[in-house]
C-alpha cells in the first residue's frame, strides 16, 4: 500500500510528459497568446491563476507563482524552469514543445498573474 503515492506520482508525470512530448511546438496550437499557453499546458496543474490547490500542492509540491520566491526568480530563470521541468520531474521539460516566442510570452502572461495577486 505504501507504494501507490509513488505510483501515483509516476502516472501523473509519465501523463505530463507523454501529453507535452508528441507537441512537437504546437502548444496550445501554435499560438503565441500567453494566457492561452498558460490554459493548455500549465493550468491544470498551477491553477487557472497561477495558484494550484492545496491537494496538487500537498502532492506534488508545485509552488504558487504569485509566492515570494517565485517572484524573485528572474525571466531567464522561469524559462529554464519551463524548458527543463523541474527536479523532481513532476513537470515536465517543455523544451521543444514550445517555440521561443511562445516561452517569452509564457513568462509575461505569469508576471501578470503575478501582478493580480493580493
């Protein structure tokens, strides 16, 4: 029984990367409109603005991007966290499933959300 969280956890991200790997960068079909990538691609997992709930939180320790330390992250920072996915591989690299311009326009979409916060 002790086994399933790890399970679980596998499942998730083995679905993450299948579902990004076969892009081939035609995220969110091509489009370069931040909030749309933000929908497609991060949303189900970071929450619709940028605060995930507190079970995705729980299980996969997946930080809200309105937090302090997200905040000071500079963009070539957030980039790299988005090309190469995270440590412990619960996200997934997007490298090559976005272009450079849908990247760019990722992270302004995620200073916005980070704008709004209260």
């Amino acid at each position: 029984m002790r086994l399933l969280p790890k399970c679980v956890g596998f499942l998730v991200a083995a679905c993450a990367v299948l579902s990004v790997g076969c892009s081939d960068d035609k995220m969110a079909g091509g489009s370069i409109d931040g909030p749309k990538i933000f929908a497609d691609a991060c949303a189900r997992c970071h929450g619709a603005d940028g605060v995930p709930s507190p079970g995705t939180q729980a299980r996969t320790g997946v930080k809200p991007l309105n937090s302090e330390r997200v905040k000071a992250m500079s963009d070539d920072d957030i980039l790299g966290q988005i090309r190469n996915g995270s440590k412990n591989r619960l996200m997934p690299a997007f490298q090559g499933a976005m272009s450079d311009e849908q990247l760019k326009s990722l992270v302004a979409h995620i200073r916005t959300l980070q704008a709004k916060a209260p």
